[in-house]
C-alpha cells in the first residue's frame, strides 16, 4: 500500500458542502467526487496551533503546544519520517510551504528521500532584485507589512501554471508519472494555499465578487475587520474562494491522474488542514483571535481507501492521529509512546471506535487551553502569566517571522535554560498591566502568546459555548452552567494528565485544586 497525505493550509471546513455547517456554499467538484468515495471525519479538530506547531503533531504523533510552540523538530525525538525510513519505505516530500525550512523550524524535510520546494509563498527569503517593480494593489496600512517581499517575489508570474497551486500539484503529478514502479511509498504534499496572501490568478480572482471596483486587499494584516469596509472583507473572502476553487481544479488534475496510473487500487489518499481563518466573523479577519473560534480549529479530514467504503466517523480526532494512520496503513509498527491513535480501523470498518476519546484538548502554546467533547467547547484562560517554561534539548534561537536569528536575545534565553527547559514569561518583561505580563521585544514567546497577551493586554475570562446549538459562538454560556463548568475542568485535568503535562501547567491555568482531586 502507498500513502498520499495532502496538507492544504488555512482550508476551512465550512467551505467543503460534505460539511454540515458550512453557510458559504460553493461547488468544488472534484473534491466533492474524492469525498463521496472516502471516509469523512465530522469532529476533527486542530491539536497544536498553528501552522508549524500543527506539523510538529503530524510528524511526531504528540500534542505539543502543552510543551513548547512554533520551534523545529527536536533530534532527539523519532518523527514520521525516520520511522517510515527504518522500514524501507521511499519517501517524498513536494512544498511550497517555506516554512519547513525556515529559520523558526528548518528541520521538517531533513529525512525525506526526495523534496521539490517551490520557492516564494508569502514571505520566503527568495528574490532580491533591485529592479523588480513592486505593485500596490491596495493601501499600505491594508496589507501585510511584509508585502513587497511577496510582490517581488511574483512578479514574473504570467500565467495560471506560474502560481503556486499549479506548481505543487503539477510537481507532484510529474512524480507519480516518474514513478509508477514504485510501491510502498508515502508522497507528502505540503501546500500553503489557501493561505494568505489570497493571489489566485484569473479569471479565479474575479470568480466569486466579479463586479467589485474597491482596492485588492489580497494580504489583509490580521485585525478588526470594521477597519474594512464591509465590501473589502467580502472581496477578501472572495479571493479566498477563488484560492480554493483553483485547488479543487488542480487536485481534480491529480486524481485523474491517479485513476489514470491505476494508483487508486493500491494507495491510501489523506486531506487535511492545520486550522481556518476568519472573514469577518467575531469581528475579525485573520487567525489569532483572542479565542480560537470553530471557524479556525474544527478541521476536515477526509481519507480514500481503496478497501474502504464511503462513510461518516464521529470519534474525535486530530492532527497527531494522522502519524500512526499513516503508519498503519504502511504496515509499520505504531509506538506505544505517541498521543495519537490510527484512525484506520474506522476507516475500514465503520462500525469501530478508533479509541475511547470522550474529550480532546487543543491550543496554543502559553494560551487558553480548549476542550471538546463534540456538543460544548469549554475555554480556559490562564490565571496567571506564569510560571511558563519551553522545553526542549536542541534549540534555543529567538528569531523573528522575517528569518531572522536576533543573537542577543538568544544568549538571554541561554542563560535562563535549566535542565532541558527554558522560563518564557519572565524575559524581557514590563510590569504587569491587569495582572498579565507583556513583553517589552516582540520575541517567539510574545507571538505564541498573542491570542493571550498581545492584542488586549488585560486578563481574559473563560467561556463555555453549546456548539451543537451554536456553532457560531456567539452565545457565551459561562455563567449559566456552572455545574458543566466545573465538570470540564475536571475533563481537563484528566486531560493534561493523560499526555503528561508539565505541573506548572496546573498553575498557571489555575487547575491545582481540580488535579488534587485525582490524587486524592
């Protein structure tokens, strides 16, 4: 059996008409045809947030935001790939998703056998040149700061085939046809769109709101959308349909092809997303809210087999449960130390629990903690800043989202590192306002922080929502259900034990009294 796992960043779940909550219906023709000979996953959920933290889940097979944040894969630490390697299965890697080898993480693609990059997504260190003339599609305090980097890096794109999108699958196609011989394989494709910036060509720019005159704000900074017009945000949503509307063309290319090559009786097909974004709800656009709303953390997953008829699964699943999936299907032993579980044994029979799951929990690193059981999202702020501590045994740069290495703090975050861990809330602070630290230099703790710290500055409050009967959010339950309150705090605990979380975590989510019940 071979495995193609298909990771399409920022695709929101609701987008996808299988889906039962979605309210932007569109067609996407072929990923309707690839849903309706697969096994849909209608409760999967983000584990780590966001983009490499999510990856960091699927590689290793472990939720780690508990532990650390956006950071490379520690060398210590057996991920997928090595462990596809130690049992003779060829592995590829085929990205535009620059961020495997940036500065931050880097790491992501060392073990793969083969890897294409496609190079100059959002702000990848690419194309210098002087003489590029930058374009302004909207105002500068409109779009991302980091848009000139992006523009000169796409300039010479002319036609459909010069973008991204087009790009991956193609790359992607190209070695599928090159390797028809091949067998037990695993192609992970790893493809940054939909994110932002939302640049699809035409005529899928103009596709979904083609009579609108205003400014192309194809990179909005993330904030409050009232910043916008009320048109603005719709074109942005726009953009982002077309962006989807030309993956649902080219992945319709790649099934064809893979029917065509006969690889669809021997191959297992998986798709999914790290989160969503938002286009306006909770007044806002863009991730990082200051509560990870459904729109960002409720997931697809959807996974082909070829021995597997079409089906629905309700069990709730992750990011981590794609690592043994993958594994299991490879015929690979599964190790008993990953938090994940194979999501196979439902794939092929729809009448299996994949595991006794009656909550999960996801977040962001130094954040709220999230827990879900399917019907309620409880969300749990930290009481307090710290204590907060970054473990890890092999890195230890500060470093910026320009790819940038700052030295200096890195010797300061040397000094505080103790036994294989680090203290992040007690650098380079100001004094606390509202009982919450900010940090006086924008380093890698203060983003991982930001749906905390960065945007208000003051203590947050948990909230409680009924998703079945509010899957919006917009109704916030706290007060109203105490008795469920204190029940998922208690499912929180039992939570944070199960993976082994660090104790100071109990503190600071001020669960200390919940976890002495357990002890009791």
């Amino acid at each position: 059996m071979n495995v193609i796992c298909l990771l399409s960043d920022t695709f929101r779940r609701d987008h996808l008409t299988f889906y039962n909550t979605f309210k932007h219906e569109f067609k996407l023709p072929n990923l309707q045809r690839f849903a309706e000979m697969s096994i849909i996953f209608d409760n999967a959920y983000i584990g780590s947030y966001p983009c490499m933290p999510a990856r960091q889940d699927l590689w290793t097979g472990r939720l780690n935001f508990l532990r650390r944040g956006w950071s490379p894969l520690e060398y210590k630490e057996q991920d997928l790939i090595n462990r596809l390697k130690e049992h003779g299965k060829k592995t590829m890697l085929v990205t535009d998703h620059y961020h495997l080898w940036q500065a931050g993480a880097g790491n992501y693609h060392y073990s793969f056998d083969g890897m294409e990059f496609i190079r100059g997504q959002e702000n990848d260190n690419w194309i210098t040149d002087t003489d590029v003339e930058i374009r302004w599609p909207a105002s500068k305090e409109k779009l991302s700061r980091n848009w000139e980097k992006y523009a000169r890096n796409t300039a010479h794109f002319s036609k459909e085939e010069d973008y991204f999108t087009p790009k991956v699958f193609q790359r992607s196609i190209d070695w599928l046809e090159n390797n028809q011989s091949l067998e037990d394989f695993f192609l992970m494709i790893d493809l940054f769109d939909p994110h932002e910036p939302f640049d699809p060509p035409e005529p899928y720019n103009r596709m979904f709101n083609p009579d609108y005159t205003g400014e192309e704000i194809i990179w909005p900074s993330y904030g409050k959308a009232d910043r916008y017009t009320k048109e603005e945000v719709k074109h942005i949503h726009a953009l982002y349909k077309g962006h989807l509307a030309l993956i649902d063309k080219w992945f319709g290319k790649m099934l064809d092809k893979l029917e065509a090559l006969g690889r669809m009786e021997d191959t297992v097909f998986i798709m999914t997303s790290d989160h969503g974004f938002l286009f306006g709800e909770h007044n806002w656009v863009g991730k990082h809210s200051q509560t990870l709303y459904n729109h960002i953390t409720h997931t697809p997953i959807i996974i082909y087999h070829p021995k597997a008829e079409s089906h629905r699964v309700n069990d709730l699943v992750q990011m981590a449960d794609l690592h043994p999936t993958i594994l299991d299907a490879l015929d690979v032993p599964i190790p008993e130390d990953i938090h994940g579980r194979s999501l196979l044994p439902a794939v092929l029979d729809h009448s299996t629990e994949i595991v006794e799951k009656d909550s999960i929990i996801y977040g962001v690193f130094g954040g709220a903690i999230y827990l879900t059981d399917g019907d309620w999202v409880f969300v749990k702020r930290p009481e307090k800043s710290g204590p907060l501590y970054w473990y890890t045994d092999t890195f230890y740069q500060v470093w910026d989202f320009g790819q940038n290495i700052n030295i200096k703090e890195t010797k300061e975050r040397f000094q505080s590192y103790d036994h294989g861990r680090f203290e992040v809330n007690t650098m380079n602070q100001e004094t606390l306002k509202d009982g919450v630290a900010r940090s006086a230099k924008k380093t890698m703790e203060r983003y991982q922080m930001k749906t905390e710290h960065e945007l208000a500055f003051k203590l947050l409050h948990d909230e409680l929502y009924h998703i079945t009967s509010d899957y919006e959010q917009n109704h916030n339950l706290i007060d109203k259900y105490p008795e469920k309150v204190e029940f998922f705090k208690l499912k929180l605990v039992e939570n944070l034990r199960k993976y082994n979380a660090p104790e100071e975590q109990y503190d600071r989510m001020g669960l200390k009294d919940h976890m002495n019940k357990f002890n009791v």
